[in-house]
C-alpha cells in the first residue's frame, strides 16, 4: 500500500508519476525493472521511493488497483451492480489509452505479484465496494440469506486468482477471450449456487 508520504503529495505530483511509472511498465517486462530505473524514470531518489512504496509489488499493485477502482465505478455507473450483468464493460470505456495499455501487463507479471495482489492488503482494499455490493443483492432477495458474505468474496478472489493461472497457463491474452470466459464463468458457474431463484 502506498505510504502517507506518497499519499501527502500534491495531485500534480502524484499524477505525474503515476504517468511516468505507467510508461515504464507498459515499455519493459515487469521482471527487468528494478527501483533504480523507476527512480530514474520518474526522477527522484531511491531514498523518496522507500518513503512512498514498500517494493516495486507495491508500487505496481497501486497502480493496477487504482484502474480496478475506476473501471468498477464506471460498470457499476452503467449497469447498477457488479457481478451480474449480462456483459462486461470493455476497459477502453472506463480508462485511458495508457491505463488500457498498462493493464495489458496484467497478464505477463509473475504468480506472486498475482497472489499478493488477491490475498493482500489491495484485495481487502476493494472489499468495501464488492462487499456492500452483495449486501445490497442479499437484502433485495437475489442471494440466499444464509451465505457469509466474507466467504462469497474469498471465493470471488480466489476464482479470480485461478483465473489467471488459467490465462497464462493456456497463453489467452485476447481481451475479447479474457471477457467472454470471465462473463461466463461468472454468470453461469460461480453464481449459480448462490442466487435465490437457483436454489
């Protein structure tokens, strides 16, 4: 998670590296870059780095969480709700060109920037949204009123996890194949046990 120092900067600041480390993962694999080369990029020393991040992970991991935001805001701006849509809103909708492009990078990091991603910090990070999202299905009578709610997330991470070993483990990287198995996954498999009207 990004430290108060980095938080305390001036939006001009803050963006102006987030520009700049969008560009550096969107031009080098993940693997070759290393804090010297953020730094030089962006411009500042290693020391400020520490200050602002704990990693390079982190670093990263604050940028890929800042688009979910932003992407689930909009699908939820379009369609009402997350998890139950009949499509999937097409990133190019909801980000720009270059945040479009660096969550391209998405599907190249390694497993563990995966896991850390999904079972850390970031993912307790995006409970909030997600979780009073199915607060809301529950209450409106579209979930079984005896799930845990807590587990139902853990469940959504872990099968969004595994999806991802999927995507790399049969090289899918076509957003269009990305959307289609998500949709149906989701829709047709995951939420299956848990509608109301499924039981």
């Amino acid at each position: 998670m990004p430290k108060q120092t980095f938080l305390n900067l001036s939006e001009e600041k803050k963006n102006r590296i987030i520009g700049k480390c969008y560009d550096l993962f969107i031009d080098l694999p993940y693997e070759e870059i290393t804090i010297r080369e953020i730094v030089k990029q962006v411009g500042i020393s290693i020391g400020s780095f520490y200050k602002y991040f704990e990693d390079k992970e982190d670093l990263y991991l604050y940028l890929m969480v800042k688009i979910e935001k932003k992407y689930l805001q909009k699908q939820h701006e379009k369609y009402g709700q997350t998890f139950l849509n009949e499509e999937t809103l097409p990133l190019r909708y909801a980000c720009t060109p270059k945040e479009e492009a660096f969550n391209k990078t998405w599907y190249k990091v390694s497993t563990e920037v995966h896991q850390r991603f999904y079972f850390g910090p970031y993912a307790d990070e995006l409970y909030t949204w997600l979780h009073d999202e199915l607060v809301a299905m529950q209450l409106n009578g579209l979930l079984r009123k005896d799930l845990d709610l807590k587990l139902i997330y853990f469940m959504y991470m872990t099968s969004m996890f595994n999806l991802q070993i999927y995507f790399k483990k049969e090289n899918i990287e076509s957003d269009e194949d990305i959307i289609r198995i998500k949709d149906e996954y989701f829709r047709d498999i995951l939420f299956y046990g848990i509608m109301e009207n499924k039981k």
